[in-house]
C-alpha cells in the first residue's frame, strides 16, 4: 500500500472538521481533538486480534437443546434493483410486519416444526416466511435436527469482529466450501423478559430476511439452539471502515460508494423501514466493489402499505458522530430524515476522513460553528459587503462544505438541513443532477429470464476499487 501506517496515522490524526488545515489556522485557539482512529480503537484492535476456530465439534452440538430454524423464501426474486411489491392480502411483506410488530403481547407458544410446510411456502414464491401472531417459543419452521443445520452451513470458525448486538464468525460449507457469515446474537440481559428477548431478535430476522436488493446484505436463516440465537447471512469479505481507514479511496470512488449507499437505502425506504443506525461500520464491499447496508437490529417501520400514516419513531439509536440533531431535541420523530442525516455524515468521512464533529450537540463547537448563521453562500461569497472588505472569519455550514468536492456541496448542504421537514428526501437525493451523474459498480440483468444467474456486473471506466483487509494492513506493519 503506497501509504505508511505512519503517514495514514498523521493523516488521520484529528477527528472534526475544526482540526482540518484549511478550518484549523482560522481559530484563535486550537484544542485538541480526539484521533478519528482512536474513537474505534477498541474495534480496530478487536479486528487485529482474529481468535482461534471455536470448538463447536458436532459432538457439543448433539449435546445441546434441539434448534429451530426460521428461513425466507428459498426462491429470491432476480432483479438486483427494488421490485416492491404491492400485495396487500395476509401474506404480503407489510402485512405480516405489521402482524409481528403490533401483536398483543401474549405468553410464548411454541410452534410446531413443520418442514413440509416451509419447503412449500418457499417454492410458491412468497415474499416472506408465513409468521405467526405470536413470538416463538421454539421457532417458526424447524429443522429435523442440528445435524442437518450444520451440513447445510458448516461449523462456525473464525471470529470477524464483535459489536454492541453480538459476535460474528464465518462458516465454510464442506459440501461446495461457500462461504457464510453467522452472527450470535448478545446474551439477554438481565433487565428483557424472555418475551422481549426473543421478539427483538426475530424482529431483525424478519426484517432483514424480507429485503431483497444488490446494495442489501442477503440473510437466509435464523436459528436458534437452547438460549441462543444465530442469524446465517452471505458472507461480505470487505469491511468498509478499513477501506476509508486505508486513505486510498480517490473522489470517483467515494461517489460511487456514496451513490450504492443511497440507492440501498432508497429501496429500505420503499419497504416502509428505516435503519436508523448507517454508518461505515455497518457497510461491506465485495470484490466486486459492490456496498452492501448491514446490521438492522435498530430497524423500524415508519409505514405501512396502503397506510400513509406515518409512525414516529423514539429514542437514541447509533453512533454519536452520525445522528442527526433532531434525535435529541424531540421525543419522538420522523426517521427517514435521520437516515439522511446519517448518509451524508458517511460521505463526509470518506471525503475527509474524519468526522465533522463529534455529536451533533451545541456543546460541540465544530457543530455550533456548522450551526451558526451563516456570512456566506456555498460558493464562498460573502452576503454583505462589510464582511467582505474586512475578510471576516467564515461562518455556518459553508466552513464544512468548501472542504467537499465542489459538485458534491449542494447536494450534501440539503442532507445536512437543520430543520427535517425541509430535508432532502431519498427520492428527490435519486433526481439530482449531481447524483445522476455519478457513474457508479452495480449488477444488472444480463437477459430477460427470470434465472439468478444471469447478472452481470458493470463496471465504470472512471475508478477501480481499492480493496484493502486487516489481514493486508497487518503485513504492511511488517
């Protein structure tokens, strides 16, 4: 890699936009900020330090309680772009995530396993698995045995990483050596009823596994073996934290990166779902260069089909750099602006590779600054001609803008509105002239069948992808 670990380092070295060289020599006193590196450095030694294969032998796993499996469809629509589906009988997507997410809470009732039932909902092609009112017991359609769950994905082996809802190993399937992501769910905490627990964790299931889209991870199955829970989803070699880490990304390939981004949220957004929790820690690339969205325990409806009543969403959820400031002035929200929000936060980091502030609070004063009324347009000219003869210290949201390539600037000033309502919209971000222009790595069918087989990949002539793991920066150390 043409970078040192040294010079990567230095460059990295501060986290906001007020300790950038074109922002930093404007202030009377510069304080120190906390290194964009040193915020994950716990995550960053955590993905150096690659545990040894799990002792799962199947022996340990004849030994403990039998498990339940909860799969989608087996059949999986071939379009790699959003194909919503406006089905609106019992077994339609939004109608089966509005049965699970409004039940009455009730006591548990386990389900009886019923794999006959589940290979013919898979083959009928239906959207979604057919749920159950009420939260499983012991699963929604169950495997004969652990046995066969284990030569369908093989045995979990080597640690990925481990975050706030859990940790995550790869499989290999010895039959064709494909190769799975399965994530163990956290531990129940002493403070959920068993109840909770269990709804939390086929909420995400359900909703992931109900999403379909080429900038979307691919979940398959959810099982669940005594008191814990694993969900198998496609394995995604690239971690895009370590790609923005790396310093190598050039300004095409950020737009393209930036452009995947919005298009898989898009596509969640037509669900009726929001993520609520985007940033680079929770995006993957494939060699292919294709950015997959990750990770949707902080997943909510905002609305349901044929229902244009939007639900307000509560709470604090993600990470402090990326939430938007509405998150800690109301009580409850609009979260699709927080989505936004939230992208244009990950833009700015792969742009700058830092953060533009902190938390988006005024007791930040890079977000106060952002915040202040501002004496100039995105263009850099003063508003009056007193702050232009005098050269006055620049002011408001153009002190973070003029470091982002020019042609990004307004779209970006419209995902960083103040006020949510006047927000961009995914839809209006899909009709920019800027966003249009982005030439950008997808799939696309390469005929008219139906078959999974047929995509091809299109590449731009303007980027490659950098492709860069823990494992490559580790031998760069050397």
């Amino acid at each position: 890699m043409p970078n040192s670990k040294e010079n990567l380092a230095n460059q990295m070295n501060h986290l906001t936009v007020e300790d950038h060289p074109a922002v930093a020599s404007e202030l009377k006193s510069s304080k120190s900020s906390e290194s964009f590196s040193n915020l994950f450095s716990g995550r960053k030694k955590l993905h150096h330090k690659l545990k040894e294969l799990k002792n799962n032998s199947s022996e340990k796993l004849e030994k403990s309680n039998r498990s339940s499996l909860l799969s989608p469809r087996m059949s999986r629509s071939s379009k790699g772009e959003s194909s919503i589906s406006s089905d609106n009988s019992p077994n339609s997507s939004s109608t089966k995530l509005k049965r699970f997410f409004k039940n009455v809470l009730k006591p548990p009732t386990k389900i009886k396993h019923s794999k006959a039932k589940h290979e013919k909902a898979a083959t009928s092609g239906a959207s979604t698995p057919d749920f159950k009112q009420e939260v499983s017991d012991g699963g929604f359609f169950g495997a004969d045995d652990m046995d066969e769950l284990i030569q369908k994905y093989g045995i979990p082996g080597r640690l990925l990483g481990t975050g706030a809802g859990g940790s995550v190993s790869i499989t290999e399937r010895p039959s064709d050596h494909k190769m799975f992501a399965v994530k163990q769910f956290k531990a129940k905490s002493d403070r959920e009823t068993t109840y909770d627990y269990r709804k939390k964790v086929q909420g995400e299931f359900l909703i992931a596994s109900s999403l379909t889209h080429q900038n979307i991870i691919e979940t398959y199955d959810l099982i669940e073996d005594g008191k814990s829970f694993l969900v198998v989803m496609e394995y995604i070699p690239y971690d895009f934290f370590n790609l923005v880490m790396s310093g190598l990304m050039t300004k095409h390939e950020i737009a393209c990166y930036f452009r995947q981004i919005v298009n898989g949220v898009s596509y969640i957004h037509s669900k009726g779902l929001t993520h609520r929790d985007l940033k680079l820690d929770n995006c993957v690339v494939n060699e292919s260069g294709i950015l997959k969205i990750i990770d949707f325990g902080s997943a909510t409806v905002f609305r349901y089909d044929y229902d244009n009543t939007i639900i307000k969403a509560k709470g604090i959820v993600g990470s402090d750099p990326y939430l938007a400031p509405e998150v800690f002035q109301t009580k409850a929200y609009d979260p699709r602006p927080v989505d936004i929000w939230s992208i244009a936060i990950i833009y700015c980091c792969m742009a700058l590779k830092r953060f533009p502030w902190k938390i988006p609070r005024s007791s930040e004063s890079s977000f106060r600054n952002f915040c202040a009324t501002p004496n100039t347009d995105l263009d850099g000219n003063y508003l009056n001609e007193e702050d232009k003869a005098k050269e006055a210290k620049i002011q408001g949201p153009y002190r973070l803008f003029r470091l982002l390539p020019q042609s990004s600037r307004r779209l970006i000033a419209r995902m960083l509105e103040l006020d949510p309502p006047k927000r961009i919209t995914v839809e209006e971000i899909l009709d920019d002239v800027w966003f249009r222009s982005i030439d950008y790595c997808h799939y696309e069918i390469a005929d008219d069948s139906q078959s999974s087989n047929n995509y091809r990949l299109v590449k731009t002539d303007d980027h490659q992808h950098h492709l860069v793991t823990d494992d490559d920066e580790k031998s760069d150390d050397k």
